[in-house]
C-alpha cells in the first residue's frame, strides 16, 4: 500500500533512509561538496515543509 506521509515521526524516519540510501548508492558518484549539499537540502526544515511524501 502506498500512502502519503505527513506526520514528522515517519518524515523524519523517511529523511533517515533518504540519506542512508543517498550514501551508499549516490554519494560516491559525488564530490564531497555536493554530498554536503545534498545532505543541506534534506536537513532544511522550510524545503522539507514544501515537499510531499510518499
């Protein structure tokens, strides 16, 4: 089933994965400052305010 997220428990747990995925699959395709931007955007609460999760 697939359902929207809006509580910030699951978006928080949902940011962790983001992450955690972002890590291993992307950022060593990365430098380290776009790694770091990377990691800016899902850390900043307005972006992730704007943002819908699934």
């Amino acid at each position: 089933m697939i359902r929207e997220i809006s509580n910030k428990v699951e978006i928080t747990t949902a940011l962790k994965l983001i992450w955690e995925t972002f890590l291993q699959f992307e950022a060593p395709d990365y430098s380290d400052e776009g790694a770091k931007s990377f990691r800016d955007f899902i850390e900043n609460e307005n972006i992730v305010a704007s943002l819908e999760f699934w």
